[in-house]
C-alpha cells in the first residue's frame, strides 16, 4: 500500500504520462456479463413509481413521479451515476440530469449521443457513435470512433477524456455506417460488437464488416488505446443487411465445446425474408492475443484499425505492442475470414421470419440458463424459449400462453430485461401499460447451498429438500446461519503454539460445494484455518495463531464473483481459546510502529511534493485513486445484499468455461486478500483435491 502510493506519487510529480484506473466493478449474476438496463421497476405488477437503477454493480433505488418522464421511455434511460439527487442518464441522443428526482435539465455536450453507453460507474462511461451516413455526405461533426466521457454532475457538462478520433480530415468519405450493437464484459476485459459498412473513398462499392474490438478495463481512462480488433466480412454480407447483432456467450456444457462464444444476427435478404444466423467463433480470447503478437512482430496480416477503415494499410510498427499496453492508438486489426471457419447458420426453429428485436439472457453457474426472447412487431406473436442447442430450442413459450388478457393482442411495445425480480418486462408503447414474465431463478437450484447463495436475491427459500421462490418477508440471518448446515463439534478447544494446531470439524452433514466456485474460509476471531481438507461430514486445516483469546469457530462459503450472492455461515456453540506467545506481540508491535513512521513520512514528502509540483489535474487523479481504494476497503464487510463496489477479481475468460475453472486465487485476488484480511494463500482449497467437473 504504501509502497503503492510512492510509486503513484513519482509518476504524477515526475509527470510520466501514465493511466489510472477507474473501479471494474463487480457484476450482479443476472447483469454479469452484460448490462441488459440500467433501469428497472421494483414492483412491475403492481406498478409504482419506484424504481430500481443499477450502474456497474451498485442498485439504487429512487422514486421518479410520472409527471418526470413515460414509463417506456424511463425505461429507456441509460445510467451513469447513482446519485438520487443528481442522476445522470442519456436519452433520446442527449445527456441528461434528473434533479432532486423533480426535473430533468439537458447537459452540455457538442454533438450528439447514441444510445450505445457502457457505464463504468464514477460518472464515466464509454460512447460509441452511430454513424449513419449511406450517401457519404461531410457532416458538419467530426465524431470520433471511441469517446471515453465523463458526467460531470455540478457543472452539468459532459465532457470527452479519450479518443479514437479520425485518421485524417477525410475519414468521413469511407464510413457509411458504423454502431455498436452489443457488448460483453468479462472480469477486466470488455468486448464491443460492432456492425459497420465502409467503402474506398470515390467508390461506390460497400463492403459489410462485423467487428469485436476488445479493450482492457484495467487500463482506467486509458482503455481506447489498450483496444484490438478482429473482423470478418461474409459473402452473405453483400446481398444481406445485418439488422441486428447480438454477442452470446454460453456457460456450462453445450453441444460442441468449441462454439461458447457467439454471435447471432439477423439479417434481411434481398427478397425482403429475414433469417437468423449464428456465427460462433472457437476461443475468442487467443485470438485477440494472436493478433497483438503478430502485431508486435509486424506482421503484414495485421493493419491497424484507422487505416483499414479507409482501405489503406498501417502496418504494425515492430514494437513492444503488448497486450493491453496503451501506446498511441494503433488498434491493431485482423481480417479472420479464414480462422474463424467455425460458424454456421440457420433457420431457427421456423420461429425467424419477421423477427424485430432479439434478446439474449444467459446465466452462469449454478444457474446455467439460456433464454432467448425473439420479439415480434406483436406481442402476441413473440416466443421465449431455452437455448438449448446450436440448432435446438426447446420449451418455447408465447406470451397468450402467461397472458390472458386479450387487450394485449393487438400492443405493440418492448420488451426490458428486469432485474428485481428478474424478467422480461413488456411496456406498451402507447398505453404504458405494462405485463411482467418472470424468469424462473429457483427450482433448477438443487442444494440448500446453492439455494441460499445463489437464490436468495431472487427470493428463493429451501423448503422440504426443494428451492421455490417465497414472497414473504425473510430474515437474512436466520437463512444463512446455521442453516444448510451446523457444526456439531470441534477439538481441540485450546490452542497453544507450542501444541499441534491441527483444528477438526465436524458437521451434520457433509458441505457439498464447488471448490472451483466457492471458497470456504475457516476462522477463529482473526485467526484462519487453512489447508483444509475434507473428509465427509469432517473437516481439518490447521490453525494460524495470530491473535489471543477465546472465539467461536466461524465457517462460511462465499462466492466473490458476483455482487449478489450471499455468504452462508455456521457457527460453532464452542469456543476455542488461542494462546499466542507474548514474544509475537512485541514483534507485531515493532512492525506496527515501524509501518507507522513510514507512513508519517510518506505523508510529509507527499504534501511537500505535491506543494511544490504537482499541478492541478495529477492533484484530482490522486483524489480519485484514493477515493476508490476507500471504496475497496470495505470489502470484508461485504454480505449478499449490499453491494459493495469492489476490484473486480481479476479471472480469465477460461473462467467461465466451467470445465477449465481453477480455484487458485490469481495473483491479484491473493493480494487483495492477503492485503485485507491477511488470508494465506492456501486457504483457498486446491482444485485437484474437491474439484468436481459440472455436467
Ligand atoms: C450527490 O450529488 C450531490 C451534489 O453534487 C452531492 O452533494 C452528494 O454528496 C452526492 N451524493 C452521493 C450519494 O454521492
Ligand atoms: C456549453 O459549453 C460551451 C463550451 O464550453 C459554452 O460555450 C456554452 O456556453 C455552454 N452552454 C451552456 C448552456 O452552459
Ligand atoms: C464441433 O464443431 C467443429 C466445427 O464445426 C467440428 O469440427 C467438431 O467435430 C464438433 N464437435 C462435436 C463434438 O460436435
Ligand atoms: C428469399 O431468398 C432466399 C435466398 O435468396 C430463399 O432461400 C428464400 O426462399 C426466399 N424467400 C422467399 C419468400 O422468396
Ligand atoms: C485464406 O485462405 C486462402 C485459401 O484457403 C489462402 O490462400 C490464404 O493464404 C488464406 N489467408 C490467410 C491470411 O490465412
Ligand atoms: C502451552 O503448552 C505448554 C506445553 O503443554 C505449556 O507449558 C504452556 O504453559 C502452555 N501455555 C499456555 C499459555 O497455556
Ligand atoms: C450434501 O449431500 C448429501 C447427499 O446428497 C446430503 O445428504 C446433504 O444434506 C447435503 N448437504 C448440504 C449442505 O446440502
Ligand atoms: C497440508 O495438509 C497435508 C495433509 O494433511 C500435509 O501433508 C501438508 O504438509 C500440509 N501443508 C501445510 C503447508 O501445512
């Protein structure tokens, strides 16, 4: 930490340009790979104006009079901050500020906004503009490709941090559409699903790209220069028109284990029909490391991104281009028509023809659910169904099927994907009216564990053997202490350093959890027991003696990827007395006290550096690194329900294969650990012992 801060210290006041890092958040299940709205209503059956308003793993909720704003069009926003007396939000192409949840003032921004915002919470977000210019007119704009904005609430001004502008001044004369459809998040890496048509300048030719650019989250402000790109074009792209485009990302097993990574389309053919294709690509996160390679090695396969834009080529300088570095904004961009070879396409079920919006929510573990929501100009005509193979959907179901009400035949609206309580919720466009279809989140959970860590933000309760969605009010405590499980014994009761401190556990039944998932953290008071194993209804680790006293021995099984799962605990009736050697108290003191002289004089030569060099922008980035390591420091208080904004654990995308999934804490999560609670590193069970595949 405060190693940390000398070095932040040096590289503002010695002014080397570097990047800091705004907070990755932490996603709730429902939102974690993707963001599907920022606002949603808190009670949709009966409808209030309370609503809910998630941004980048924080949920507030606030009440907004329906003298503000339409429901469809509340619905609609897109979020940037949380605050309830100065929320944040563009709509209808422009910036907003809801004020004291009253009235909404227009900010100041010089263009226009698309609806295409990812929020990263702090008040900044990323905006990529639509461009539609099929006559290759020269807009009055330059727009860039990539904006990083930051909100700013008191002066209600928004405001461009980072760029990727145009090449040159005539960029205009190639592009003649360019937007983002989608996105994916991944951990620290977030993926942009672009759909773009761009000719030579002067001709009349069109060539249809799909794009994923791929930017690391972890670069903070500086994530568009960390960007790479693959594209592709198909021979159905010159007669079809890409109408919709969506990334799908499959957890859990699947047919072919090659095709996790997805993107479905739906495309308009000549003869005005519609189909759906799925283009699936092998393992999308090799190839964008294959591409930054190949970059740094200037290869002539690679142009940069700009330049292929205008059809002219910018090779690759050979240069240390790492991945995720951030040096100027060269995007490196690769033409895979020839690697991805893994896609296919088809008619989907016959449900096709005359598709007007797709929507995708798929889950991870435990949930592993797909569903995919293929709306139609109708309501009635709409069907939601499971996912369940590349060429399979079953469990289709209409909404004549939920909805009996007839008035409805006849709406037309959206759907929004809601997410307490979670479903699809359907807004008539006209008559406001609104219809909520639930997603079921319980019955699939098949353990009191899983039920309760997983489901009690849907509202799910284990009742005889089941998990079932309960209404009632619920005390959180009495649901996750002592409840799927209890310690029935521990020994030995005394710890002595100077005695073996092998501590067993035995419970009244055996815990059956995922180790590649769930971690079990052992404590006494401060004290942690680690290299557990288990055996059945036992369990043994051995005691780390840090601090003296009498405790109870605490239990607990955590999820930390997500936001919203609950810690599930037992506690034991015994306490167990710790004696620690007086000897390491006087050590830990001399530590103490020798960390708090360095830190005195840190603080001096801090102010003093900054007094005399620091100018005013390197003074407001030390605020806002600080105010975010604030922000993390709460994370041991973390418990299910609250939110707390936190490093996102940093995890490869392997992670979500569940099949590859290790427990190993990677580098950062041990630091963070180590650095908040003082957890060592095997405490975290070994894979190859508990690891259990999922099937
Ligand atoms: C909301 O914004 C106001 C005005 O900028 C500020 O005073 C207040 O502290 C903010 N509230 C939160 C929760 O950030
Ligand atoms: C918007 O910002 C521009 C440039 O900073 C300034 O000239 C203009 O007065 C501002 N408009 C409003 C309404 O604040
Ligand atoms: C998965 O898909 C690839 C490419 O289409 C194919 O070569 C392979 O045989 C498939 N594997 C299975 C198990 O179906
Ligand atoms: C439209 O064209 C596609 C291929 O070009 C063909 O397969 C399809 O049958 C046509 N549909 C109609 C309704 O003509
Ligand atoms: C693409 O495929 C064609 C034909 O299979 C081959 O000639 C060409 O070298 C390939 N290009 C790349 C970049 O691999
Ligand atoms: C720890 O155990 C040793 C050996 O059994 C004993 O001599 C000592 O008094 C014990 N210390 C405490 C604090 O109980
Ligand atoms: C673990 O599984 C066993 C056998 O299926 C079951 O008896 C026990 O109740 C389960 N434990 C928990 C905590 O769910
Ligand atoms: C962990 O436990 C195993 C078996 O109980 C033992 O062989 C091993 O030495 C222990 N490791 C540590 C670091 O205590």
């Amino acid at each position: 930490m405060f190693i940390k801060l000398l070095i932040w210290i040096f590289q503002f006041c010695l002014l080397i340009p570097k990047a800091y890092s705004f907070s990755t958040p932490k996603h709730d299940i429902a939102f974690y790979y993707k963001t599907h709205a920022s606002v949603f209503l808190t009670n949709p059956n009966h409808r209030t104006t309370s609503y809910g308003i998630y941004v980048a793993g924080q949920t507030i909720t606030i009440d907004i009079p329906a003298s503000v704003d339409a429901l469809s069009n509340i619905l609609n926003w897109k979020v940037v901050n949380i605050n309830k007396t100065r929320l944040m939000f563009v709509h209808n192409k422009k910036a907003q500020i809801l004020i004291n949840q009253q009235r909404i003032n227009q900010m100041n921004y010089s263009g226009d906004l698309s609806d295409s915002i990812i929020a990263f919470g702090d008040n900044e977000a990323l905006h990529v503009p639509t461009i539609f210019n099929p006559s290759l007119t020269a807009p009055v704009h330059k727009w860039n490709y990539l904006e990083l904005l930051y909100f700013d609430d008191s002066n209600e001004k928004v405001s461009v941090k980072r760029s990727l502008p145009w090449l040159k001044d005539d960029d205009w004369k190639s592009i003649r559409e360019w937007k983002m459809t989608d996105y994916i998040h991944f951990d620290n890496k977030l993926y942009l699903a672009i759909h773009r048509s761009i000719s030579q300048a002067d001709s009349q030719s069109v060539t249809q790209e799909m794009s994923i650019i791929r930017l690391c989250l972890d670069k903070g402000i500086e994530l568009i220069s960390s960007a790479v790109e693959v594209h592709f074009t198909r021979p159905e792209f010159n007669t079809n028109q890409i109408t919709d485009l969506i990334f799908v990302f499959i957890f859990g097993s699947w047919g072919n284990e090659t095709s996790h990574y997805q993107l479905h389309t739906t495309q308009l053919q000549p003869n005005n029909t519609q189909i759906y294709h799925i283009y699936y690509f092998r393992d999308i996160v090799s190839l964008f490391e294959e591409t930054v390679n190949e970059c740094a090695s200037g290869s002539d396969n690679i142009n940069s991104l700009r330049y292929h834009l205008r059809s002219e080529v910018g090779k690759c300088k050979t240069i240390s281009y790492k991945s995720c570095s951030t040096k100027e904004n060269i995007v490196p961009s690769r033409n895979v028509n020839n690697l991805t070879g893994e896609y296919t396409f088809h008619d989907l079920a016959g449900l096709t023809p005359s598709i007007h919006k797709i929507q995708f929510v798929t889950l991870s573990y435990p949930h592993f659910k797909r569903t995919i929501l293929m709306q139609k100009k109708l309501l009635i005509l709409t069907s939601f169904c499971e996912y369940y193979s590349l060429f399979t959907l079953k469990q289709c179901l209409k909404p004549k099927q939920i909805i009996w009400n007839w008035r409805f035949v006849s709406f037309q609206g959206d759907f929004y994907i809601n997410k307490h309580p979670f479903g699809f919720n359907y807004v008539g466009k006209k008559t406001y009216e609104n219809y909520f279809i639930p997603i079921e989140m319980c019955s699939h959970l098949k353990t009191c564990t899983q039920c309760i860590m997983y489901g009690l933000y849907f509202d799910c309760i284990w009742s005889n053997s089941m998990c079932t969605r309960g209404d009632q009010p619920k005390n959180k405590a009495t649901l996750t202490v002592d409840h799927c499980f209890k310690i029935s014994k521990i020994s030995p009761l005394i710890f002595n350093s100077s005695l073996p401190t092998i501590l067993t556990i035995e419970f009244d039944q055996s815990l059956n959890f995922t180790a590649s998932q769930e971690q079990l953290v052992i404590q006494a008071g401060d004290n942690h027991c680690t290299n557990i194993t288990m055996n059945g209804p036992f369990i043994i680790c051995s005691m780390h003696l840090t601090k003296s006293g009498q405790f109870k021995i605490d239990v607990s099984l955590r999820n930390d990827r997500y936001a919203d799962t609950s810690i599930i605990s037992a506690v034991s009736n015994d306490e167990v007395h710790i004696f620690v050697p007086d000897s390491e108290y006087d050590f830990t003191f001399i530590v103490i006290f020798i960390l708090f002289l360095l830190m005195i004089l840190v603080i001096i030569s801090f102010i003093l550096i900054v007094h005399t060099k620091c100018n005013n922008e390197y003074l407001n980035r030390f605020k806002k690194f600080s105010r975010t390591r604030k922000a993390n420091r709460f994370i041991g208080a973390q418990s299910a329900i609250t939110r707390v904004r936190s490093k996102i654990l940093s995890s490869t995308m392997n992670t979500l294969t569940d099949s590859t999934v290790t427990n190993a804490p990677s580098s950062k999560q041990v630091s963070r650990w180590s650095s908040m609670r003082s957890v060592p590193d095997h405490l975290y069970l070994s894979k190859q012992l508990y690891s259990s595949r999922l099937k």
